[in-house]
C-alpha cells in the first residue's frame, strides 16, 4: 500500500540512480529499437526501389521456391541447416527472407491506415466538439454507426467488392477506424471549448477554424499522440487477421498475418511455419503497446492506466 | 430518466437505419451473385429467370423497398445459395454462437474484474506484475496465432482437446479460451487502473479510518464505485467478442454465426450478410443504450447533465 491517508511512504522519495532511470526508460527505449530496427530492415529488404534489387539484407526473394528444401526447420533443429535460419514454408520458401518483406507489408499498410483515421478522425473530431448543436448531433450519429458495425465484415465486405489488394486493405482498415479518434478529440474539444483561453481568442475575434486549428488542436496532441502510438498495435493485428482470412495483400506477396495462415494446415509437421510471424506480430504490438503507455504516463498522468 | 431513456433510443434507431441502408447499398456494389451460380453454359433466359426468382431485376430503390418493407415485418428475406429463410439458418447459427459466447463473457468478467481488483489490491507484488504481464501479453499476441498454437500443442502434440468441430464439453476449452483472448485483458487492465484510483480516494481511506474491515473496503466500498468503467467495457467488450468469435469460429470449424457471416460475404449471399450485419448492429447499439441507462442510474450527475 503505497499511500494511506496521504502519507508518502518512503520509496516514492528514493531519488533513481542512472540504471534506475534508463531502467525507468525501458518502455520507451525496447520499443523504439524493435520499431528502428524493423523498419530498417523493412525499407533494405532489398534495394530495387534504387535499381539494385539484387543487394538487401533479405536472403530470398520473397517469392523464390525451392521444393526438395521444403519444410525444412530452422538452423537450431535436427534437420535443418544455415541456409535457412528460420526454415522453409510448404513451398520452400525462406521464411526469414518472407518475415523480413513481412514487415515491409504490415508496416506500411499499418501506418498509412492510421494516419488517415487519425487526420479524419481528429478534424471531425474538433469540428463536431467546437461547433456543437446540429453539427455535432450529425457527426456523432454517424460516428455511432461506425462504431457499431462489425468491423470484420465491413473488411471482407471491401475486400471482395474492390478485389484484394493494398490499397483495399488499407481502406478496409480505415473505413471505420476514424470513429474511436473522432469521439476522443471531441471529448477534450468540449472539455477546451469552455476554457480561458478559448473565450479570450473568441473575445477578440478570432475566426473559428483559426481557434480550432491554434487553440485546440496544440492541447490535443499528446491525447492524439497516444492515441496513434496504441493504435499501431491494433492496426497490426486487424491487418493480420484480414490476411488469414485471406482478403488480405494477394499472395505470393507475404504479410505476417498470410503467414500464419499458410503454416495452419501443416501444424503437425512444421510448427515454424506459423509461430515466427506471430511471435513478430506480438512483439510489434507489445511495443506499440509499451511505447503508448510510455508517452501516456510522462504527459498525461490524468490517463494513467496500467 | 424517461426522457434520457427515450433520446438515446431514438438515437439509436437512427444509427440503425443508417446501418441497413448502408450494407443494403454495400452488398449490391460488391459483385453480382448471378455470376457465382450460372454456369458458362447458362442461356439469356435462364438468368434472367434466376435474376427474377431472387428479385434482382429490379431497380436497387425498388429492391431496397420490397426488403424494408419485408424487415419492418420482421422478415429477413431467404438466402440466395440454400433458398431456405434466413431466419432458419440464422436460427440454426445463433446458439452455437451463444454456446461459446455465453460462458466466454461470463468467465471472462468473473476473472477480469476478479485479477483485476486482486491486482490493484496487491499492487506491485509478484501476483499484480503476474496480471500485467499477463494482460500486456494477451494484447499484444494475435488470437488467430494464439489459438494456432493451442491447436499445435493440445491437439497435435498431446492429444488433450480436439482441434476442431462441436460435441462434448471437451470440444469448448479451445474455443472458449481463444475468445478469451479478445476480452480478457482489456477487461483486467481496466478494472486494476480504475480500482487503484478508487482506492486512493478519500472514502476509502474514511472507510478504513472508521475500521472496516478490509474485504468490506474493497469488495463493497471501493467496487461499486470502480465498477463503472468496467461497465462501459464490458459492453465495449461485446464488438470485440463478436470480432473474436468469426476469427475462432473460422479456425476451429464451429458452425456459428461467425462462419456463417464469412461465407456468406464471400458466396455474395446478399440476404444473409445483411440480416447478420443487422442483428450485429443491434446488439452493439443495445449494449451502448444498456451501458448508458446503467451510468445514468449508478451516476446522476449524468443523468442531469445529458438531458
């Protein structure tokens, strides 16, 4: 019990020493790593992008089969070899080599999918607390219809009227995505629209979109911050799951979510196949998760959770 | 309170009709279902007696009309690939959806608000970083994954559950623990952050200065006023179950609402995807008006604040 009746116990005055405060730190440092490492590896998976597709620190390409090493288990297991650290899948695909495209597919469908919910989310945001009245009824309607759409079927709904593909996925994940940012930012747009310094612009005559864009949307950041850093984990996951249902990015193209999929009918003989790309999958999420929480409790301790 | 109850409901509706008339729209832009019955060798006037039977010839306006018209009836319309009603195959769905459903969101808000309030009570032993880690890792991992993985070592490697399919009670421990998954930590999260906060209030600390007893402190005093946010999660908790229960119902074969909405979306079976979109929506709606009502009667500064 740390405080009773407000008394302070004595660990919470114990000033940190350097490892205390970089230890402190970790949930802000481990993330960072995985994400500067992951989309290190993401962008020089190879270099086509500059005319050199055959350097890059992927191995394969992601696409190359090779049937008499199929199945072939990691470099650790009686039977597989150095040629392939993490294995092979069904068709003999270097499964290292797909993990490390992987990324390049969840990572940029992931991010374009909330940096669009988030932008659209945080002007309807603003628009609907600000203004109130009628335009605020209107978007928070339809803010309630996307919030009670099940978002799984909206997914494959997209996905089989605009056939599969990286943009659908990214459209698919952003359709309904917006709403939970639209109801946060209006929230904190009405607890600001009654403040201070809202009056005083308001006073002198500054124009709306002016106050909304100056004013507000400064103060809202560190919400909006926290509330993209959580997101990346959730966004990673729902791409996912739309490619193990398989309406996902087309193979051979590989994504972690396909990944797993692929490897579901050989559990018995080749456990690898699956388990690699979800252990990456939770490791990005738990990062995203730890990184959110991190920037949550340095700038808001009014959102402490955990 | 009436009044309250009465705007909310109305809002509601709204949202509801905005729903039907979206997925209405929705199914229609995303592929004939003509194409996926016909064969290459199909003549002109075999389709369109097909277009006739399941009522596609006409405009989308007429079409949308005949099927509110039908709906305000309390008819879902039949389903284009088994041409039976789709209230028989959603009545044949449903409580296999249920059946996993029902125990997960009882289990899982007996053990959440249970490791939740134990957690916050113990805060930062062994047993509360248990619950965090616990919950941070339950986030974090995919539930299809997690599920795969159940399958690997239950299934495959002991033999302990089956990995797919209904029958005995053996036959829900996979299903039941995956769904878990989706609920679970949010749920633990939630109840441990708002209980520390309660705990630290100044009614605690006057009920343990009156010596209560510490199990009345927390279980009576501090609870039921930690259990508000808990509240709104759990019918939060609902949209994640059902997102749980396609994905679960998917991986292990169980013939549920989940499996039949995947199918259908992908069969074009237009009837079916939008009863099931439907009843979906209503449920979500009902569990926000529900959660809403709730606040209203535990917290009057709401109730006179919101009408």
């Amino acid at each position: 019990m740390a405080t009773i009746i407000g008394i302070k116990t004595k660990r919470e005055f114990r000033g940190l020493t350097r490892w205390g405060r970089i230890f402190r730190n970790l949930g802000m440092i481990l993330p960072v790593i995985v994400f500067v490492v992951l989309i290190f590896t993401a962008i020089f998976a190879d270099l086509g992008w500059i005319g050199l597709p055959d350097v890059g620190l992927a191995p394969y390409p992601y696409d190359e089969t090779s049937l008499p090493d199929r199945r072939m288990p990691p470099a650790w297991v009686e039977g597989g070899s150095t040629k392939h650290l993490l294995g092979t899948d069904t068709l003999g695909r270097d499964i290292l080599s797909r993990a490390i495209y992987g990324a390049r597919v969840s990572l940029s469908v992931s991010l374009l999918a909330i940096a669009i919910t988030a932008s659209v989310g945080t002007v309807l945001g603003i628009i609907s607390g600000y203004a109130g009245g009628r335009t605020d009824a209107f978007i928070m309607r339809i803010t309630d219809i996307a919030m009670s759409f099940p978002p799984l079927l909206l997914a494959i709904l997209i996905a089989v009227s605009l056939g599969p593909g990286f943009f659908t996925v990214i459209f698919a994940l952003s359709v309904l995505g917006w709403a939970g940012y639209a109801r946060i930012i209006r929230g904190e747009t009405l607890r600001l629209r009654n403040s201070d310094f809202v009056a005083q612009a308001q006073i002198i005559g500054t124009p709306s979109w002016r106050i909304m864009l100056r004013h507000i949307f400064p103060n809202i950041l560190n919400v909006l911050l926290i509330g993209i850093t959580l997101a990346v984990g959730a966004m990673i996951l729902a791409e996912a799951m739309m490619s193990y249902l398989g309406i996902g990015i087309p193979p051979p193209m590989p994504s972690w979510g396909s990944m797993v999929a692929d490897g579901r009918n050989d559990l018995d003989r080749a456990w690898w196949i699956s388990t690699f790309p979800g252990i990456l999958i939770g490791l990005v999420v738990l990062s995203g998760n730890f990184l959110g929480d991190w920037i949550r409790d340095k700038t808001d301790p009014r959102l402490r959770q955990l | 309170m009436a009044r309250f109850i009465i705007i909310r409901s109305l809002q509601a509706f709204i949202a509801l009709i905005g729903i039907i008339v979206i997925v209405f729209f929705l199914v229609r832009i995303s592929g004939n279902p003509i194409l996926f019955m016909i064969s290459p060798l199909s003549s002109e006037s075999e389709i369109l007696l097909l277009q006739q039977q399941l009522g596609l010839d006409k405009s989308y306006a007429h079409q949308f009309w005949i099927y509110i018209s039908n709906l305000a009836q309390g008819d879902l319309g039949e389903s284009f690939i088994k041409r039976i009603p789709v209230s028989e195959m959603i009545g044949d769905a449903l409580p296999n959806t249920l059946k996993l459903g029902i125990p997960t969101y009882i289990i899982g808000n007996l053990l959440g608000v249970a490791l939740g309030v134990l957690a916050a009570t113990r805060r930062d032993t062994i047993f509360d970083n248990g619950v965090k880690f616990l919950a941070v890792l339950g986030q974090a991992l995919p539930g299809f994954w997690v599920a795969i993985m159940a399958v690997l070592v239950f299934s495959v490697h002991w033999q302990i559950f089956p990995a797919a399919g209904m029958g005995g009670i053996d036959h829900y421990v996979l299903p039941v623990v995956t769904m878990l998954f989706f609920m679970l930590p949010g749920m633990m999260r939630l109840v441990r952050s708002t209980m520390l906060e309660v705990l630290d209030s100044e009614y605690v600390k006057l009920a343990r200065i009156k010596g209560l007893s510490e199990s009345v402190v927390i279980w009576k005093h501090a609870l039921r006023n930690a259990i508000i946010s808990p509240l709104t999660i759990a019918a939060m908790m609902l949209g994640a179950l059902i997102g749980g229960a396609v994905i679960t119902e998917n991986i292990f074969n169980w013939p549920g609402m989940g499996k039949l909405a995947v199918e259908a979306t992908i069969g074009r079976d237009f009837p079916v995807v939008q009863a099931i979109t439907i009843i979906v929506a209503v449920m979500v709606l009902g569990a926000m008006i529900l959660v809403d009502i709730a606040y209203a009667f535990v917290d009057p500064r709401i109730r006179y604040q919101r009408t």
